[in-house]
C-alpha cells in the first residue's frame, strides 16, 4: 500500500516526505545501536542515512534544473 501511494504522489511531494521520514529514523537507529552496541543496527542506520543524503541531493538538482529552466524561458521571452 505504501509503495503504490509512494508512486501515485508527484516528485514535489514524495521526495521531500521520504526526506523528512528518512533522516530522523536514520539518526534514531544511529543512536540506537551506539547505545546498545548493535553495530548491524549502526550499519542498517548509516544505510538509511545514505540513501536519504542521495534524494537530499536529487531535490537539489532538480531545483537548480528548475531554476535554470526559467532563467532561460525568461531570457528568451524577454529577446522576443
């Protein structure tokens, strides 16, 4: 069920979600299994950490794709 709303919501609204879910459960097993010394725990953390900082860095590239997609529409509106 959470895979198919996960592929129904557009990219705006997904990826920021998955950003806010992933970062605080990754620190929280971080910390976790420091306190227990569980360092398969630490590993499953980190993981989550990883792949959280990847679409961190997918958002930003599609805000600089999308900030320079209007730099250009408007340069070439303002030619015409």
């Amino acid at each position: 069920m959470l895979g198919l709303l996960l592929r129904v919501l557009p990219f705006w609204i997904r990826e920021p979600l998955l950003v806010i879910v992933g970062l605080p459960f990754g620190v929280l097993l971080v910390y976790a299994a420091v306190r227990d010394e569980e360092w398969i725990m630490a590993a499953l953390g980190v993981a989550v950490l990883a792949i959280t900082a990847a679409r961190i860095h997918t958002i930003v590239n599609a805000l600089r794709a999308r900030r320079m997609d209007k730099a250009t529409n408007s340069a070439s509106a303002e030619g015409a």
